[in-house]
C-alpha cells in the first residue's frame, strides 16, 4: 500500500510544482526515488514531529500543499496538540499520511500499535479521514485530499496488502461491496483498511456453510459516505470490524447515523476492545489474538446468528 501511494505521489509531484513531502525520519527504500527527482521539494525533518508539525502548517501558510509521512503513532498521538493548533484550528491544507495503521507492526510491540488513531483524528472539525484498504485505493485517497480544501488524515497498512478487485461486486459514492449483494445477504460486514481483506476471507468461508455474508467497505471513514449509510440502514443485522479500538470508532460513528433513521436491526462492533496488548508477534498473530482475523470473524459470526434465530 506504501508502495502504490509512492507511486502516485511521484506521478503526481509531476503535475504539481506545490506538493512538499516532509517524512520524519522514515521512508528508506521508500522515498529515494522523490528525494532524487525532487530533492528541493522534500525534507526528512527527523525525529522531532511536533516541529514536524508546526513546518507542514507553516508551508500551507505559504502556498506549499505539505505531505507529512511517518509512523501511525508518531504521527496522531506524539503530535496531537500539533495538529490540532497548528493545522486544524487553520483550516490548513496539510495531507497526514500514517503509516502501519492497526496492528501492522506487531513485532515493534505496543508503543507502535495505533488502535486510536482514527477516533483521535476524526474528533478534530474539518479533518477529513481516510482508511484505504488495498493498495489501488491509496491513490484514490490521495486524490481525495488533494481536492479537498482542508487537512486530511491518511492511515495506511504497511505493505504486502493484496489486490482485492477480484471480490468486488459494486462500487459506488466511495464505498465497495464485496462477496454478496448487500440486498440479498444474511449479514453485513461493515468494514475499512486493510483488515477488509480478513472480513472478505471470512464471507467466503461462511458462504461455504450456505451463510451470505456481503462486505461494505469504505474508503473515507470521515465523513461516512452517504451511500454507505444507504446501505447499512437496510440491513437486519451488521457487524462491524475494524483493526482499531471499538470506543469511539467508525462503527460507533456509522451506528450512530443509521439510528436517526430509525435503524431496527441488530448490530455488533468487533475490534480492539479496552485494553492494550500484551503480547508480541506478526500482524496475523495479533489479529487472532484479538479475535478479528477471519477465522476468529467466522466464529463469532456464526454463535451471533445462531444466538439470534435461537431467540
């Protein structure tokens, strides 16, 4: 996913003699290519985000569109008070691009885990927020923030994300539909990011048992599409799934929606719950642990809707 939006910044920085890529202290292997065809135009500021910060709001300031890449948690949490002051306060156009969103550096251990990244940025006004989950939608995202007149969030995976357009169904208002006709499913997976392709995994599996699962995914997280929530307000029953915090998420914020329409089915968050993790591995470890990898989904899937035709 890193690689693709790379890819789509340098196309881009073709076009536009504004863009400023600022990294702190990240990036190798990654940026080289920028830094030598634009070396005018990018800074790796190193380990010091908040000035970091206060740099990107300052170019806005000037007429520079400011691109500001490091690590999920270095960059929404060591910097809040930053980025609210400097940027959003201002209304200043600065794209924030996290990388290792989720669980994606498990191996680093908790200080490098983001599972409040997204509730941090969406409580900031005029912020726009972006989850992509496959690595073509980075560009879409990119895109998306750069014809907004405002600060964007970008929270990007790591690497190695699959190509997931071979499941896709239909794609409308920024939201996708993977697996089974959102109209004509048992369920609904209501997901974002990279762990779309856990929840996809998982209604393939559960289709094999006779079990229609359709997986709504979405690209903006803030706001939620309007299609998006079209979608959900028809469903007798979602579950939502993020690799993030199930307190104040996208799933809270999608619920919260759908219920001033008068929303009557059942809906059930899965994710991160309340505490911090204490254990060390891969992404795919920490996923089971949490119980929100595909198999763990299906599981829990599974006891919902028997819980529930039991009733």
């Amino acid at each position: 996913m890193r690689n693709s939006l790379r890819d789509a910044l340098l196309e881009i920085k073709q076009k536009d003699d504004g863009l400023y890529l600022i990294v702190g202290d990240i990036g190798f292997g990654v940026f080289e290519e920028f830094e030598e065809k634009y070396k005018d135009d990018y800074l790796n500021i190193g380990i010091c985000e908040a000035n970091m910060i206060g740099v990107s709001a300052g170019m806005a300031m000037t007429g520079f569109t400011p691109i500001v890449y490091t690590i999920v948690p270095f960059l929404t949490m060591r910097c809040f008070e930053q980025i609210r002051v400097d940027i959003a306060m201002h209304n200043q156009k600065v794209i924030l691009i996290g990388v290792g969103g989720g669980l994606a550096y498990g191996n680093l251990g908790p200080t490098h885990h983001s599972f409040e990244d997204i509730t941090l940025m969406s409580m900031l006004p005029k912020l726009n927020v972006y989850s992509p989950s496959q690595p073509s939608e980075g560009k879409e995202c990119l895109d998306m923030a750069l014809s907004y007149d405002g600060p964007s969030y970008i929270r990007l995976g790591k690497n190695g994300e699959p190509d997931l357009s071979k499941y896709l169904l239909s794609e409308k208002g920024g939201t996708k539909t993977y697996c089974n006709n959102s109209e004509k499913c048992d369920a609904l997976l209501f997901t974002h990011g990279a762990i779309t392709f856990e929840c996809i995994k998982a209604a393939n599996e559960l289709a094999e048992l006779g079990i229609k699962i359709s997986v709504c995914s979405i690209l903006q997280v803030k706001p939620i599409p309007k299609y998006a929530k079209e979608i959900c307000s028809k469903q007798n029953f979602i579950f939502s799934v993020e690799e993030h915090s199930t307190y104040h998420s996208v799933g809270s914020s999608i619920l919260k929606e759908i219920s001033i329409d008068s929303f009557n089915g059942k809906f059930k968050t899965f994710g991160i719950e309340d505490k911090f993790t204490e254990v060390v591995g891969s992404r795919d470890f920490l996923l089971q642990y949490h119980q929100i990898d595909s198999k763990s989904l299906v599981d829990r899937i599974l006891k919902d809707l028997k819980d529930e035709d039991d009733k």
